[in-house]
C-alpha cells in the first residue's frame, strides 16, 4: 500500500470527529475537567489504585497526542505541568478551548496530527494518551513520533482498548464471547465509518523496545461491580476480561 492509502484513517477519524463523535462526547467534557481525582477509561478507574501518572509531574512538560477535548491536559495542568494538547478534530479542540476559558486555564492546543507532531526533537518529559493517538493512530507511526518528541528517559503512558476485546468484537465494534477475528495480523479494525488500532502484547512490546522504550508496566483493568454497560462492551464481559489496559514506558538513555 502506498503512504496515501495507509495514511487514510486520518482523513477518515477526523471526518468520524468532526462529524459524528464530537457532538456526543463534548458533553462529557465539563464533568471530566471539574474531577479532582483523575479517573481513567471506561471504567472510571481512580489515579490511586492505577498511579497512571509519574510521581513528580511538578514542571514537567507534557504532551497529549490526541487530546480530544484536553480534559487530561488540564489535569496535568493542575498538578503543576505544562501541557501541550494535540487532536485533529478541529471541533473537539473547540469544546476543550470553551473548556479553558469556563475553568481559567491555558495552554496550547494544537491542530495536527499525533503520527507528525509539529514540535522539535526532545521537548517533552511526558508523551500520554487515553484512547487518543493510542486507539485513533497507527501505533508504527505515533510510538516512533512519541519517542523522538520525549527527551532521554522520558515517560509514555498510554490507555487503549485490550487485544481481546479486539478479538471479540464484531465488524460494529460490539464484544461477545466468541472470537470474531484472528491475532495473528491483528492491527487495524475497520468499523465502518472509523479505523482503530490495537497490536497484540508480543507486537507492542518489540515496537516499544525497538523505539527505544522500557516497558515499566502492563496494567489491564477489570470494570468494577457498580460499572454501567456501554454500547461496544457491557460491564458483566469487562469484570471477566479486560476490556482496557495501561501501558507505562521510560525511553532509555
């Protein structure tokens, strides 16, 4: 496939953003801004019982790679940080720019892409990314990117959806029991009016070691007993099996 033909989700996701999700999901952002505790994922799970974050995150300088509506900036932002939020929806960075003036906060919001960030190299401590860059961009392009903005042990922290919810979701995206689809060739899944990514463990783990990263740790989130159902995975199918995990890498050096 050339460049052009691989580089199609962009254009597609954007459009799937600027079109579709973001009239549903701008609602939300006033709760996620107003949290005082971070809480990550479907499943709401608490800063405390996962520690996403790094322990000093004071002064750090962080980048978001698909930032959505930055709601995950400005948490950084309160603890001390000086964030940098990157989307390629033009309406999702207008829901987190009416965000920044209702909470008092700024910081840059960037329009771009999170596979080609216009940014120098080694200019972030901190590369995260919640379903962002980490679900929306092909993890060959966006991880290398990640590591050529973060400087010598820099962090990358990243939530995505689990390889076996991958597995065991439909053409709709919806999960079941059964196994819909192989793993072996596992990486893009075209759903319709959207692409998303998900690599297997094995294939992360050598991309994140082959970029020059440490994996630190592996974190797969189980959906606790109070969980609502979602319309591509219930509550009861995410206390069985992980349907979300936390990635935390350091880039060597």
């Amino acid at each position: 496939m050339t460049d052009d033909a691989l580089a199609d989700h962009l254009e597609q996701n954007r459009r799937f953003w600027d079109d579709e999700a973001a009239a549903w999901h701008g609602p939300l952002a006033r709760d996620h801004w107003a949290q005082v505790e971070p809480s990550w994922g479907l499943w709401a799970t608490p800063e405390t019982r996962v520690r996403v974050l790094p322990d000093r995150i004071d002064g750090m300088r962080t980048v978001e790679l698909g930032c959505g509506t930055a709601y995950v900036s400005a948490w950084l932002a309160r603890a001390g940080a000086h964030p940098v939020g990157v989307d390629l929806s033009e309406k999702q960075l207008a829901t987190a720019r009416a965000m920044q003036a209702e909470f008092g906060m700024d910081f840059p919001l960037v329009l771009g892409n999170a596979e080609k960030v216009p940014y120098e190299d080694d200019t972030f401590d901190l590369a995260i990314s919640e379903y962002g860059a980490s679900l929306w961009c092909d993890p060959y392009r966006w991880i290398p990117e990640a590591a050529r903005l973060l400087v010598p042990g820099g962090r990358l922290v990243f939530m995505r959806y689990s390889p076996l919810y991958a597995l065991c979701a439909s053409s709709g995206g919806q999960t079941s029991t059964t196994l819909s689809r192989g793993q072996f060739g596992l990486n893009r899944l075209h759903l319709g009016n959207r692409v998303e990514f998900v690599l297997p463990h094995g294939e992360m783990f050598r991309l994140l070691r082959d970029c020059g990263f440490v994996v630190e740790d592996l974190i797969e989130i189980q959906a606790p007993r109070s969980a609502r159902d979602y319309a591509e995975v219930s509550a009861d199918w995410a206390r069985q099996w992980p349907s979300e995990e936390i990635w935390k890498a350091r880039l060597a050096g």
